[in-house]
C-alpha cells in the first residue's frame, strides 16, 4: 500500500513520462531499417493461402498496387518457395483483377459513392491466378511438381526472351504474338517431322479470320520451301499473288510493322469447262480428271449408291476390267505377249487405294449399258467409247466382248437398279471433268516443287460431289507421288519435298452424317494422314462449322488454331477431343476478336491466345 512518502507530485511524473517516449523513440532511430530479405528482391507478388476451393497446380498470387499492370494475362512467373526453396514455373491464366484493400469489391461504401458519381477510390491491390506448368529441378531442367509452392512465396515475371524460350515458340514460321506481350512472337516449327505434319485444324465462325490465318501460314511455308497445294471451294485465295489493298489490313500490317506483298510463285488450276475467279492470274492452268486414279470403292460413296447399285456397279467394272484385258488395253500387248510389268501391277493392284490403270469413265458406261441392254433384251453395243466401237467391227473382239457381257447379265435380271446405276454414272459422265483428250491431269512433280503455291479454284463447280472427287483425286495421287520420294530419299537419291496440303470447307469433304457411309474414303484419308508424318505431308484442315467434322478427323489432327465460336455444343464437343487447353481459354474463345485465336501446336509448351498477323496478301474475301 502506498504511502505519503512515495507520492510523486503530479507535474513530475509527467516530465518523466515525456522523457521515457523521447528515449524510447531514440532508441528506435537508433536502430537499423528494415530491408527486404535477399530472396525477396525483384519480386512482383507473393503466393496466397489455399482455399477450400483449391485445385492442383492452379494457386493464387497477390499483387501490389504498383505490380497490378505488370503481370498480364499469359505471362510466365517463377515461384520460389519459401523457406523450402523450391522454385516452380507457371503461367498466368486468369487476371489480372482488382481488388480493395480490407474490403470487398462490392462493400456498399464502394457501391454507393459509385452511384452517386463520387469519387472514393482506396487503395487497392492485384490478383491472379497462376497454372504451375513444373516444378524446376537442380539441373534447370523442368520436372512435374509433387508439391506446391508455400504461401507468401516471392513471385517474379520472366522477361519475354526467357518466357519465349520455355513456351518453345520458337520456329521457322511466324503465326503471330501473344495476346498480352507483343515482344512474344509465336512461331511454328516446320523444320520437325513431329509438327506440321501431325495435321492442323483452323477451326471458327465466319468473320473470326480463318483465311487470315491460312493465308499467313502458306506465305511463310512457301517462302521456307514448303510446297502448298490449296483446295479454295470459293474462290477466296485465287489473288494471293497481288499485295492486299483492304486499308484495314493495311493499318495492321503497319502497327506489326510488315509490308504488303503478294506470294510469289503461284499457279492457279480450274477444272475443265469451270472458270476461275481470277481470270487475269498470270499463271492459269486447266486439268482433268484421270478416272482410273479413283478407287471403285470411293467413287461408290461419293455417287451415294445404295446396296443393289453397289452390286450392279462392281459387277460392271469388274467386267470393264475382263474388257480390257482382252482387248489389250491393260495390260498392254506387246508382240503376241502381255507386258509382264503390267501383268504384275494389275494382279498386285489394290482397289481400295486406286483404279485400274487405263480404264475410263468411258469404258465402266458402255459396259454397264451393255449389260443393261442384254438384261433388258434390247441391242447390244457399245455407245460412248471409241475404243469400244473399233473393237466391235472386229468380229473375234466383239464375240470377246459379247462373252463377257453375257456373263455379267446371266447373273442378274432385273433391269431396274441398272437403269438406277446408269443414270448416276451418265450424270458423271456429263460433268466433262474425266478423262478430257489434250487436256492433262495436274503434273505431281510440278505441284510438289519447293515454294510453289498450287491453288485449286473449285468456286465454279457448284457440286461438293465434284469439289469431293478432285479433291480424293489429288490427295491421293500426291500421296503415291510423295511414297515415290520417300523411297527414293531412303535409298539416298534426292530429297523429300515439304508438302502442305490446305483443305477449305472440310466438314463438306468429309461430314459427320456422311462418314458412315463413306467408310473407304475415310480410310483412305486416315492412311494419307498416317503416312504423311512420315513424308514430310501436312493436311490442314479449315472449317466454320467444326461440329459437322467427325470424332476421327478430329482425332487425325494434332494442331489446332481456334478462332471464335460462339456456340456452347460446338465447344463443349472440342473440349473432349483437344487436350491441354484449359479452362480459362475456353471461357474467352466465344469473344475473341477478329483475328485472335487460341493455338496449340506440338512443337508449343502449351496452348497459347495468340494475335495473328495480318497477311499481306490480297483476299477476296476477307474473314
């Protein structure tokens, strides 16, 4: 208890109160600053705290206020995990966003002042979500992560060289940049066997700039050797060889700070009879078809027989076949004997792949008329072909050709499906584009020249049949061209050439109601695809409607360059057959912009949001 004696007046105990603050605050100055321990240093933010709500190998980081603008969407970061020291790779999928410090973003405080045009701005700070692509080992190399990194880690943004460096965007053909960080130019590697021609898919609405990018991806193949072959159903790229002049092309092509040019070395094909959009094209040239390149199995699917026109239709080539053989056409006579190389090559013949050699569209109508006519009891003979008419005032070959006939009818005897048959097959016929004397199929060796840009008008024929026929034709006959080459390269003797092969409107070429009855076509595109990783041979795919493409093309492609796509099923379809895009660029792929698509190649670390350049080409329609 206290006494009188050690009361201290009131005014004294206050002047020692006063005079412990100010040596207090002096021992305090004293001191020496706080500083940012070492590891800290150059940090942009620091690791958060889990929620419940958490998931693998996604975490979030927190920003100040000065590092908000400094971590854009896509930027590559390095955590290293304190106090474990471990140090990760991720990259920004979702932010950056703003958020109040100590308050919620929708606080009525904020609200209301908001509404009532104040201002109230408090201080706030940044947050982004970051996908961890691997954990770095010892050795720099990156490894998948078995732990995450600890909250309150330091974050720091890779510079665009180095990000560039890990997203392996680095290549031979320049698509674009990053949406985010223009100092990161994406490129595709068409120097590996394991990119291009594992198949691309250019997939999006009307106006989302597929032939922006198309045209892009042919002016830089053919500008590194890689021979194009282009198949244009409407007429959109026949002026490539002339500078664009759309000022809003030009204007883009001057912020990336390119030049219009036209893409040189290009040869514009129309088909007999058809026209091309580009009539003034320095290098026009017309070709036919060659019937006998056509799988009998193919044609049947493209002419949309049914069970009993099957039946008729192979039972009369199959006569067509005897035909030849007995009038010396294939295999050929020569001096009393059969050429025994043609003898070998029609009895190794596979007609899942090909035709018999020499036979024409000619030949398979007179004989399917023939048998028609014996069926029906009417006049026998040949109507169309010349051959077959010569033949027939040989006594000797017209008994050849009777013996035949009548061995096909004696196994039928309704006329009906014949008559169905040959409708179909006169329809053909009267197309124009088979087997046209002095007009020559397309030269392969001429189409697989380095840099050349073949490009196949098709925007006259008003016919997917026709469009479908050409284009089978040519897959096919660039693919016996191309084993050729690979054959000659493995046994030392030249080169492969670097073909890519461009298919527009592709859900018309094969369609998803259409694959199950075109099971050989389908085949037949599958082996191309399946042989031409090996070759050297690219298909691109281009489509705006991506949910007509059946589940096997897709599963055919490997690359993929996702324009906009608005519809939710066409979405939600892809997402089960395209693997490493996550969620966050699904989310933005219904509003991307004319020109920005999401690319994912497997040269590439993982799918990026690219802008893609401007062509410099000239289009006829821009998309």
């Amino acid at each position: 208890m206290s006494t009188e004696a050690d009361a201290v007046p009131h005014g004294e105990e206050e002047a020692e109160d006063e005079v412990g603050v100010v040596d207090r605050l002096a021992g305090i100055r004293d001191l020496p600053s706080w500083e940012e321990p070492a590891v800290y240093v150059g940090s942009v933010g620091r690791t958060m705290f889990d929620t419940p709500g958490a998931k693998d190998n996604s975490l979030t980081v927190l920003l100040p206020f000065d590092s908000v603008q400094r971590v854009p969407a896509q930027s590559l970061v390095r955590i290293v995990s304190q106090p474990d020291g471990r140090q990760y790779l991720g990259i920004v999928i979702a932010g950056p966003f703003a958020e109040p410090d100590g308050l919620r973003a929708d606080a009525p405080a904020l609200v209301t002042t908001a509404v009532q045009g104040a201002t109230f701005m408090p201080r706030y700070h940044g947050r982004v979500q970051v996908e961890l692509l691997g954990e770095r080992s010892p050795q720099g190399t990156l490894m998948p992560p078995r732990l995450r990194p600890l909250p309150n880690s330091p974050v720091f943004v890779l510079d665009s060289e180095a990000t560039a460096d890990v997203l392996r965007v680095d290549g031979t053909l320049q698509l674009g940049v990053t949406v985010g960080d223009e100092a990161i130019e994406v490129k595709i590697d068409g120097s590996k066997k394991a990119v291009l021609p594992r198949h691309t898919g250019v997939l999006g609405t009307t106006g989302g700039g597929k032939s922006t990018t198309v045209s892009r991806v042919i002016q830089q193949a053919a500008s590194t050797g890689w021979a194009v072959v282009l198949f244009d159903t409407e007429g959109e790229y026949t002026e490539l060889d002339q500078p664009t002049e759309d000022p809003t092309m030009l204007a883009a092509l001057e912020r990336r700070g390119l030049l219009p040019a036209g893409v040189p070395n290009t040869v514009l094909y129309r088909l007999v009879g058809k026209e091309t959009t580009n009539p003034g094209h320095p290098n026009v040239r017309e070709y036919s078809l060659r019937f006998s390149s056509l799988s009998p199995y193919v044609v049947e699917e493209l002419l949309d027989l049914n069970d009993a026109q099957k039946d008729r239709f192979e039972k009369a080539y199959d006569t067509a076949k005897l035909v030849l053989r007995d009038l010396g056409i294939f295999p050929a006579v020569k001096g009393g004997k059969v050429d025994a190389d043609e003898d070998r090559e029609a009895f190794e013949l596979n007609e899942f792949e090909s035709g018999y050699p020499r036979m024409r569209l000619d030949h398979l109508v007179d004989v399917a008329q023939m048998i028609h006519d014996k069926v029906s009891k009417a006049a026998v003979g040949p109507r169309v072909c010349r051959e077959f008419h010569a033949a027939w005032s040989d006594s000797k070959q017209q008994a050849a050709m009777t013996a035949r006939v009548e061995a096909a009818a004696a196994a039928t005897s309704n006329a009906f499906s014949w008559r169905a048959l040959l409708g179909k097959l006169y329809r053909l016929r009267r197309l124009g584009v088979f087997d046209v004397p002095k007009v020559a199929a397309p030269d392969y060796d001429d189409l697989l020249t380095p840099g050349r840009v073949s490009i196949f008008d098709l925007s006259d024929t008003d016919s997917p049949e026709v469009n479908n026929l050409v284009i089978a034709d040519l897959l096919r006959g660039m693919q016996r061209r191309q084993d050729e080459g690979y054959q000659a390269a493995a046994s030392g003797h030249g080169e492969l050439v670097k073909t890519l092969i461009v298919i527009e409107e592709a859900h018309e070429f094969l369609s998803e109601e259409r694959i199950s009855a075109m099971p050989n076509l389908f085949q037949q595109v599958s082996r191309i695809a399946k042989r031409g990783r090996k070759r050297w041979l690219s298909l691109m795919f281009v489509t705006q409607l991506p949910q007509h493409l059946p589940r096997q093309v897709l599963g055919l492609v490997n690359n993929f360059v996702l324009h906009k796509i608005n519809d939710v099923v066409t979405i939600n379809r892809l997402k089960g057959s395209i693997a490493g895009i996550d969620e966050a660029l699904w989310i933005r792929l219904p509003g991307l912009a004319p020109g920005q698509a999401i690319v994912s190649f497997a040269s590439m670390a993982r799918p990026l949001l690219v802008a893609v350049d401007p062509t410099p080409a000239r289009l006829r329609m821009i998309d």
